[in-house]
C-alpha cells in the first residue's frame, strides 16, 4: 500500500499501462510539456516522449472523433477533455460513432479508447468550468461511466477503463485531485467496471453517490447519526452499468433511499436512478425515492452562491430524515 493524492493515482495507473501495453497513448490539450491543467500526466511525455504523450489543439470534437479512428486502427488512446463543460462538443463522436461502430460492424472492431475529463463545483470557477455533465453522457448506449472518489478506486478504475474493449468515459471531479488515501501496488489496485462499495454500512436509509457526493454522503451519515438514525452509503463508481444487485441489496435492509448526484435535477442522472430504483426495488421500498441534485440554474460564480447550490450534507441528511419520516 502506498499513501498518494488522487492525482497522483491517475498518473501512476496512466504509467503503469503505457508500460504495460505500448499501444496506450495519451493526447489532450496541454497534457504533455505542461503535464495537464492538474498536473495529472506530469512527467509521462519525458518518459515517454511526444509520440505517446500528444500536445493538441483546443479541438474537442475532433480529438474525440480521432480517439475512436486510433481505437478502431488497433491503439488504446487516452484522451483528456480539459473540463466536462466541453463535452457537447464530443458528442457527436460518441453517439454517432464510438457507441454504434462495433454494433453496426457486427462486433468485428472495437473501439477502446478512455476519454477522461474532470468537472463539478466547490472552486468558484463560474457557470462555464463547474457543471456535472454526468446524465448526459450516460444517456448513450455502448459507452461505460465511471465516476470514482477515492484515489484507490480512480487507479484502479482507470487501469480497467483502458484495458475494457468498449469507450469508456472517466469522470474526476477537480475538488478529489489533492483527497489523500492508501492506493494497492500493481493489479492488485485493478477495480472492476460495474461494480458498486459499501462505505457506510447502516440499516435505516441508503444513500447512493458517486465522486465527490460521496464525501458528502459520508458526512450526512455522521449528521444522521447524531439522531440515532444509520445510513448506509453506497459509492456507485460505476454510473453505467449500474450495480443493480448492490443498489437493491442496501434498499432491501434499509428500505428507504436517497439518491444524490451534483447534476442538475430535471432529466438528471439522481433522475434516472431514482427510476431504476422504482422498477427494480419498490417492493421493497416504505417510502418514495429522495434526491439530491442541483438546481435547474447555472452554477454561480460567487462562492456564497455556489455553496447554496451545490448538494452537501446537510442537504442530504435533511433528504435522508424527510424520506424516513
């Protein structure tokens, strides 16, 4: 086991792989001399060099639409979307081409590419550098989520997403870049796609998040306790596929649950999940889903603000304690 920041794990799964498999490249905007906006390929392009380690141009839709051609010619690329805000811009790439490509083709290419991006709240970077892009790119079928909170888990996470044969997005929320925690030597780290964690173990409400939420999470359940009520906390990390058996096991001890995501609420992914939950565990369920999400607004840019609308835990316990009542 070693200690290391979150960013520090995403570089170190990113070494590991280009070591473990040459055709692992890397390309982005300022991902190579600079060593990316939060220092997450720093020193990657001196070990490397430039044909592994690719300064672009500010190009989203092309880099994206590139990744799916270089996954498709036989290399694993890893793309860096500088923020998530910019992710309308892939969109085309990957509903039209990276999600469709090895059904159309009757499975015989795949298209294994990561494209990672960071996003959310918490730093007072304004309405065009803070969204959580979560519910949109879980909207399309044939591309993986993935959403870790903990620097084990994104090593872990990112060893996975570059050796899965489909696209896979990587969602990193810019405020768990600096979190701190013990991160597993070499496979030992790898964390399977599709597969949820207890984190809190409880028996009177679950409360599913993923990313940063979970943090949030964690401390409303500390709140909760202080009344005397146990939550359970399920980190999601994955957001599709979904871990259904994970997700109606904790409701079917705690039959109550809440569901908290820092994406907007209308057609948001807190959305979404509360009707999975619905279809798959209402037998099960003594009250109505909860959510947490943020307001159909743009995100402040002052930081009074951008505290009020953000989901926290006070607004989650308060969630956890009106869903039990």
């Amino acid at each position: 086991m070693t200690v290391m920041r979150y960013a520090e794990a995403l570089n170190a799964a990113l070494r590991e792989e280009m070591q473990r498999d040459p055709s692992v490249f890397l390309f982005g905007e300022d991902i190579g001399r600079y060593g990316g906006v939060f220092k997450v390929s720093k020193g990657l392009r001196d070990e490397f060099g430039d044909a592994r380690v690719r300064d672009t141009p500010i190009s989203e839709q092309a880099l994206t639409a590139m990744a799916v051609t270089a996954a498709m010619s036989g290399t694993r690329p890893v793309l860096e979307i500088m923020y998530a805000d910019f992710l309308p811009l892939s969109l085309d790439a990957l509903i039209n081409q990276a999600s469709v490509f090895t059904y159309l083709w009757e499975g015989q290419v795949d298209i294994p590419f990561v494209l990672r991006t960071q996003g959310g709240g918490g730093v007072g970077t304004g309405a065009q550098h803070a969204k959580s892009l979560d519910a949109m790119v879980c909207h399309i079928p044939g591309i993986k989520v993935v959403a870790p909170a903990t620097p084990a888990d994104a090593k872990g996470l990112l060893k996975s997403a570059i050796r899965d044969r489909q696209p896979v997005v990587f969602l990193e929320h810019k405020l768990l870049y600096n979190t701190r925690g013990e991160v597993p030597d070499g496979d030992e780290v790898l964390v399977p796609i599709g597969k949820a964690k207890t984190v809190v173990e409880g028996k009177h409400v679950s409360i599913f998040a993923s990313s940063k939420m979970v943090i949030e999470a964690e401390n409303a359940a500390k709140l909760l306790a202080k009344d005397g009520i146990e939550a359970e906390v399920i980190d999601l990390r994955t957001l599709r596929p979904l871990d259904l058996d994970a997700i109606c096991g904790s409701i079917a001890k705690t039959n109550h649950a809440v569901v908290v995501n820092e994406g907007w609420t209308f057609c948001g992914y807190a959305s979404e999940l509360s009707a999975t939950i619905m279809e798959h565990c209402f037998d099960d369920l003594d009250a109505p889903v909860a959510r947490v999400a943020m307001p159909d607004m743009a995100i402040p840019y002052s930081e009074p603000l951008e505290m009020a609308v953000l989901p926290n835990a006070v607004k989650i316990a308060a969630a956890a304690k009106k869903a039990l009542a």
